[in-house]
C-alpha cells in the first residue's frame, strides 16, 4: 500500500494506556417521564457514564441502546460495555478480513474508535448500537434502505413484505413508484390498472403498524413519484385531501391527535412524498411549455399540461400539508458514480441517502463542535483521524452486516455505499461568531464538508489498495473519477476571503491527493458521505444543533439528574459573545436578559450587527427560508449523497413563495428538498394550551383590539365626507360569491370596507356585515391597511380555493382574499414586498426573469450556481419561540418531538421518526 491508513495510527490514545481512563466515570439514575401523564416511560438505576454526559445522553444511552430486558442480570448498564460490544466486534472482523497489519494496529483501531464514542465526539447510526455485538439478534447495522418495484402483483406484495423487514429491524426505507402502470392504462387480462396511488394505500396501513426496532418508532418511509408519471397528479395531492379531511373530523368533534382514536382513518401519514423532476421539465416550467404524461407500459403520451400549472400544484399541495417535496432527477445523476450499473431512481426516508435500487447504506456522524480549540481554530488532525477511522469501521461493517433481503446484500456488498457526515455545523458557526445565513457562514461549512468527504474517499482510496476496490469499480471506473473530478473542481470555488488559509489549504490538498489515488488504487466505496438528520445521535452527543441545521432556539430544556426538566441558555451563546470580543461583563449580562426574556432582542449591550450571529430556526429572530437553501447549496458539491433537512417557513409564507423555494434550490444544484410551512398540519400538533383557550381567531383579534384602543386613545375619528367616492367588485372564492365595496378618502386613502356575500347563509352574512363595521371604524381612528392586511392573510377557514380574480389565484378564506386585494390596490409595491403579497404579473416576472440581465439559466450556469449567494429576506415579525406545530407526542414518552432534519425526534428520549 502506497500511503498508510491515518485512521489505524493513534491520535487521541496512547498505546497501553485504557482509553476508558480518560474520562471519569459517574453511575446515575436514568429515568424519563411521560409527558402528558405523569407516569414513569422508563427507568434504569446505576447507569454509568462519562461524568461530562448529560441526563439527557444517559437516558437515550440507556433506553434505545442498552440491551437485555430491564431487572434481568443480561441487562447492559454501563457505557464501557456498549462500547466494547460494538468496537471488540468490529475489531474482531476488521482482523479476520485483513484490514489491519496486526495485532497492533488492530488494538489500535479499538482504542481510538472507543475514545470518538465515550468522549461524544463522533456515533454510529442507531442499527449499530443497538445490533451490532448482540448474540442472537440479526447484525443490521444500516439505517436506510432502498428498494424497488415493478409492475406485477407479486412485486407489489412484495414490496411491502421487505418494508416490513426493514422496519422491524430499526431502519427505514424509499422506493420509486414510476414503474408500476398508471390508472389510465389498461390492464393485459382487461380492465383498468389500479395505479401506484392505490398501492400506497396498503403499504401506508403496513407501516402504520410496525414499531421500528420492535421497540421505539413508527416506520420511516418514502415513495416517490416521477413528474412524467400519468398519476402524477393524484400523487401530489393524496396528503393534502387528507389533510382536509383531518381538519374537518376534528372541527367535527373527532380525536385526530397524534394516538387519537380517530386518526387512523387519515392515510398516507406514514411516508414522505417526494415527485422527480428532470431539468427538462424545470426548464418547461420557466419556459411556460406544455410537459407531457407518458404511459408507462408504451410510453405513448396520455395527457399534456402547462408545466407552471403542474408546478403549482406541487407547491400549493406543499402550503397545505408539507408534501410533496422535490427531488431533482438529472442532478442526482448528473453526480451518480456508478451509472453504467443503473441510474438513481429512489432514496431514503429522509432524502440524504441516493444510489442503486436495492441497496443500504450505514451512518456516522461526527460531533463538530468537539474540534473546535478555545481560540477559535478548528482541529483539521483530530477530524480528519475521526473521518479516516470512522470510515474504516463502517466498511468493516458492509461486509459482515445482515441484511434484509438477498438483492439489497448482494447491491450492498458490491458497491459498499456509505454516509459519513456530521452534526452541531449551526452550533460551530455561532460559536465562531458566524451568521448562519452569510457568505462566510456558507464558506465555512463548504470548506469543512470538503475536508471531510475528501479524506473519506482518500481512506477508501488506501482501503482498495489494501483489501481491493469495490466489486463495481472496473466497470464504472469512468463515472468514479469523473465524479471526485467534480468535487475537486468545486473546492476552487469555496470563497477563500472568509475562511481560515489552514481549512482551504487541507481541503486543496485531500482532494489533489485523492484524484491520484484513485486513479492508481481505485476506490473501496461507491458513496461515502451525506448529511442525515442524526436526531437521535445528535442527542447522544450532546449537540446543540443537528446535522446541517441551524440552532432551533437560544434556550433549550435540560433533563435533571432525578427527574424534572429545567430551562437553560445555549453554552453557545456565551462561546459565541466571547468571540465576538465581549467582556464577561456584558455576556453575564446579554445571557441574563436571554433567560428571563426567551429572545436575544433588546438585550443590552448586544451591538445590532451581531443580531444574525444569534438568528435560529425558530423565534423571533429567525433565518429565511432563503438562507437554509443556500447553506445546502455551498455544502452540496462536497457530498456523495444528498441532505436531510427541512427547509421552514413562517405560516405567512405562500404558494409563491413555495413555488420559488423548489425552483431555486434546483437553480442551486441542490439534489432534493422539502419544505414545511408552519401550522400547516392539524394532525399532531404542539399546543401550549388546550384549544378552548386559545382560538386562533381570537389571538388575533385580541391583538388588533389592543392597537385600535392604543390608537383611538391618542387620536380621534377621522369621518368620511358624506359624499364620497368608492369602488365596488366581484368576487368569488370557491363555491361564494359576494361584492366588497371600499369607500374612499378624498386622497384615495381607504375609510370603510362592506363586504356582502350571498348563497352562506344568514350567520355568515351577519358575521361579514359586524366584522365590515369593525374594519370600518379601524380605518377611520387611524389603524393602517398594513397592520389590517398583516394581520388577516393566510387566515384559513371554509370558503376557501380558487378564486375568479386573475391576480389572486388561491384565496385560503374570505378575509385572506378581501385583504390580499385590498392590498394590491391600496399598499404600494415595497409594503407588499415586505408582506410577500404580488399580483401574478409580478410573481411571473420574478419567476422568469430572476436576474437582472432577464435570460434564461443554462445547464453551464445551473452548475456554476452552487454556493452562490442568496439574499436573506428581512427577519419575520410576531414570531413565536420555539413552536412547531407539526410536531409530534414521542411515540415512547409522551415528551413532545422536535424537528431534525426532514425528521422528529424527542429530546427526552432520543426516540426519532426518522432513519437515524
């Protein structure tokens, strides 16, 4: 072998000395509470662990990874026999299938894998802690999986035979549905093809009854559908219908809570819904082209359609229940490394995991916060070792894993896919004093997913020459290289101004390397990195922010030795004020204000232009939805793989804005996303008090009360002449028809709104008429139209959909509608920018002509665009902090779930609704 293998050299360890000497153990009760009951879920006394570990670490150690049954002598209680378990295990067959030299390097290999783990600096997937080293359980150590069907019968009931398997085993699953025949099609023996969407219908009832692992989770799952896919629209809306129907049964007086009794007859929960789109239908969509369905048995055309309208409705199903996401078809296999083996067609659960059908791919993270030195420089040795060691361990692990079925072993074995990543990027950022959402937070994190995927295909480079390259290479030795080619040429991209010289000079150097390597040695794994929601993992860690994602929130909630649960500042936050150049001063007393008042804004001392050091995911000083993609844009040239995360937007956000979203993140190069529109899901959801007390209406309402009494008490009516000009016009919204009438101020400024709606009956027709004169009055004691319109946008209730008017398409109510068109007529064009409120003339312009020169995006300039800046939108007013109210109960404790990526996952517990 031409270079050694830097992860079998020691680094953290020193040879003879037990790496379990270097922490101080501690042995502690574990013990984790339901929620909403009071009730013990769990409990473990005398666990030990790591001194520095907290409760919450020991009590997702000790639920979801200790083994054995509780009270019984074979019940695990300590984390050096995890550890040992897992690690002696690897050891044991990296010696038998010759990856070490000796004992020596063996010995070594264990020690410093044992020391990543017990000092939280890096974790397997869960498959791996809770199988691997287990005497009479199936040795999975994978966490995604992907499949596929074909369109017979026997393939179908199969598929939902192997989603079964997985799922027991703790793993999750994604398959592409294209090739099963549409419902337009005709079946061989006579009749009509039931088509994919019917199918999904049976698998959906599969996964909703299957814990994952036997023990914590629901089933994690996606299916995907091709834009080309004649039931293509039947796909994009099956979530969003039964969203409305969730939200009718429970207006209805039925239990659509999360267990509730009722919820069982909502479909299609169980999985992510994701459509592939091609660039040519990308292309169309800006273009204003027809896109044409083709059957899948002939690939005759059934059907054609505006592709702008078909991507509406990929968007407008998103606004109402988070699906479809997107996943981007030619820029997956644009970056495929095997395409003469086949071409991509699925996923994971969660997105971030793309190669061949029937194939797995296993998980590791590393804690990045942990090579992060006090003054501010990052450890490129200590990651690099972890990466090289990690990277070893998991190859270790394809070859003698179990699988689920024989076609996923035998893809698995030959190909040797694996997905290294990391955790905390948000957390490291903010400790270094870096705005997520700015070009050198965007640097930063470009530069180290560089370093990290470069020294991974760098070990699998020195793996092939050492145990052989994987069984695939030769015949896609081409499409390998031709991929590391492209990440190399990405690393001169990274802007360099807002990085440290020592990150830019490793990652040049890791990837030169590692193009010589590969084309001299070849290369061991066909894929070796991603980034993966690490819910669960992450909370292993101990980290502040998972995966790739920015921090939820300033103040977390602690779990205490005992029991109870305690609010806490972010260690972060002070790290960060530190690096900012803060005195200790000023930071006790920017922290103190953080912990009384939940929000950095306002705090004294804090200078304005840190504001976006400190903006999180959620609050009141929140990232825009154009910030999350463009920091998976930077990141995305430098993975194998793709990203798991969500992108979020404020309940504000509309269709347009969605539409933008999915077409900007494909101008980026990014490989999929999904999205999630706040409060746009009733099923699950978190609620800080019980519904009674708290109307949606009534909030606002309460609100707008209190800023016309602050007005009125400073100003006095101002009454319209008596004869006075006004505009009348019809509308209709769905199935209602009515006329609004707007009297106006001799200046054209707006004095009073009637609004008269017909065929509703008489309780809605008196509820307009009261809320005109409320309006009314408002107008004439000096509340502006701005507060109005900000105030009942996007409020939704029945009627609600299509209107008649040519610049407001989808209305969700009356008044959304009323005040969107008061809106366009009397606010001007800055106001409505700040209230992302636009005629379809102006969202058509911006979608055609993003750019000042107005021309149309090449492939050459979709390529270029990775890592390019996006200009954040201003911070969202009237935030809430730390709701999500798509989140779910922990299936195990009650506790409720925060989310993780494209996943849940619960604080308390660790228990994940996704596949980490």
């Amino acid at each position: 072998m031409k270079k050694q293998l830097k992860g079998l050299e020691r680094h953290f360890t020193s040879q003879g000395v037990d790496p379990f000497a270097s922490v101080v153990w501690e042995r502690r009760d574990a013990k984790i509470s339901n929620y909403r009951t009071g009730e013990v879920a769990f409990e473990q006394d005398g666990v030990e662990v790591p001194s520095t570990w907290s409760m919450n670490a020991t009590n997702i150690l000790s639920q979801k990874y200790f083994r054995g049954a509780l009270d019984s002598p074979d019940r695990e209680g300590s984390l050096k026999t995890v550890a040992d378990r897992i690690v002696d295990t690897l050891a044991s067959w990296g010696q038998k299938d010759g990856y070490f030299t000796g004992p020596d390097e063996a010995a070594t290999f264990a020690d410093e894998l044992k020391y990543l783990l017990i000092h939280q600096r890096a974790a397997f997937n869960s498959p791996v802690w809770f199988n691997i080293g287990v005497k009479g359980v199936p040795q999975q150590g994978s966490a995604c999986f992907i499949l596929s069907v074909d369109d017979t019968m026997d393939a179908i009931l199969n598929w939902y035979r192997e989603e079964g398997v997985i799922f027991k085993g703790g793993s999750g699953s994604g398959v592409n549905l294209s090739r099963i025949r549409s419902s337009m099609e005709h079946l061989n023996g006579g009749g009509t093809a039931s088509g994919p969407v019917s199918f999904m219908r049976g698998a959906d009832a599969s996964a909703g009854t299957i814990k994952s692992g036997g023990k914590t989770r629901r089933a994690a799952k996606m299916v995907i559908l091709d834009v080309s896919h004649p039931d293509v629209e039947e796909f994009i809306w099956t979530k969003a219908i039964e969203e409305r129907k969730a939200r009718t049964l429970e207006a209805a007086g039925f239990d659509m809570g999360v267990d509730g009794k009722d919820a069982f007859s909502v479909q299609y929960q169980n999985a992510n819904n994701s459509v592939r789109v091609s660039d040519e239908f990308m292309q169309a969509v800006l273009e204003g082209r027809d896109w044409e369905l083709r059957a899948v048995t002939t690939g005759e055309v059934l059907r054609r359609l505006p592709a702008r309208e078909l991507m509406r409705q990929i968007a407008q199903a998103a606004w109402e229940c988070a699906d479809p996401g997107v996943q981007y078809d030619s820029t997956i296999n644009r970056w495929h490394t095997t395409p003469n083996a086949g071409r991509i067609n699925g996923s994971n659960p969660c997105s971030e995991y793309m190669h061949l059908d029937n194939s797995s791919c296993n998980l590791a993270s590393i804690n990045l916060l942990k090579y992060l030195n006090d003054d501010g420089s990052f450890d490129v040795d200590g990651f690099t070792h972890a990466v090289s060691l990690l990277i070893v361990a998991q190859d270790i692990l394809v070859g003698n894993a179990d699988y689920p079925t024989d076609k996923i072993a035998k893809t698995s074995r030959a190909f040797r896919q694996l997905g290294i990543g990391y955790a905390n990027l948000g957390a490291l950022l903010m400790a270094l004093g870096l705005p997520y959402d700015s070009e050198a937070g965007r640097a930063y994190g470009a530069a180290i997913t560089a370093i990290m995927t470069g020294y991974a295909y760098d070990t699998s480079a020195c793996l092939a020459a050492r145990v052989g390259a994987f069984d695939g290479y030769d015949a896609d030795r081409e499409g390998m290289l031709r991929v590391i080619g492209m990440h190399h040429e990405h690393v001169s991209k990274i802007n360099s101004y807002f990085v440290p010289p020592e990150l830019i000079t490793a990652a040049q150097e890791i990837w030169q390397e590692t193009e010589t390597l590969a084309q001299e040695q070849g290369i061991r794994n066909a894929q070796v990195s991603l980034l993966a929601p690490t819910g669960t993992i992450g909370l292993l860690m101990d980290c502040d922010t998972t995966g790739i994602e920015p921090d939820l929130g300033l103040v977390k909630f602690k779990t205490l030795v005992g029991g109870g649960t305690m609010t806490f500042v972010n260690q972060t936050v002070p790290r960060a004020l530190r690096s900012l150049g803060y005195d200790q001063t000023a930071i006790d007393s920017i922290v103190a204000y953080i912990d009384e008042h939940k929000t950095i804004l306002g705090a004294p001392q804090l200078k304005e232009e840190h504001l976006p050091v400190f903006a999180c995911a959620m609050g009141d000083n929140v990232i825009s939805y154009r910030g999350h993609i463009a920091m998976m844009s930077a990141v995305q040239p430098f993975l194998s793989g793709a990203i798991s995360k969500t992108v979020n937007l404020p309940e504000s956000a509309t269709v347009e804005d969605i539409e933008e979203a999915y077409i900007e993140s494909w101008r980026l190069g990014l490989k999929a996303v999904a999205i999630y529109r706040d409060n746009c899901k009733v099923g699950q959801p978190l609620q800080t008090m019980r519904k009674e007390e708290k109307p949606v209406v009534t909030a606002e309402v309460a609100e707008l009360r209190r800023e016309i009494a602050d007005l009125g008490s400073r100003s006095k009516r101002e009454r319209l002449p008596r004869h006075r000009q006004s505009r009348t016009y019809a509308f209709q919204v769905a199935d209602a028809e009515g006329y609004a009438t707007v009297g106006e101020y001799p200046d054209g400024r707006p004095g009073e709104v009637f609004i008269k709606v017909s065929k509703q009956g008489s309780t809605l027709a008196g509820v307009m008429d009261a809320f005109s004169i409320a309006v009314s009055l408002g107008l004439q004691h000096g509340v502006p139209m701005e507060t109005f319109v900000r105030k009942y946008v996007n409020m939704r209730f029945e009627p609600a959909g299509i209107t008649d008017d040519q610049d407001i398409r989808i209305a969700s109510s009356l008044v959304d509608y009323i005040f969107r068109r008061l809106a366009i007529d009397y606010l001007d064009t800055d106001s409505r920018d700040d209230l992302g409120i636009h005629t379809t003339g102006e969202r058509t312009r911006s979608l055609l002509f993003p750019t000042e020169d107005s021309h149309l995006p090449s492939n050459k300039e979709i390529d270029e665009s990775y890592g390019a800046s996006v200009t954040p939108l201003p911070p969202l007013d009237d935030a809430t902090p730390f709701v999500q109210s798509d989140a779910p109960y922990c299936y195990s404790c009650g506790n409720v779930m925060q989310r993780s990526g494209s996943c849940f996952v619960c604080a308390s517990c660790g228990t994940t609704s996704g596949c980490s």
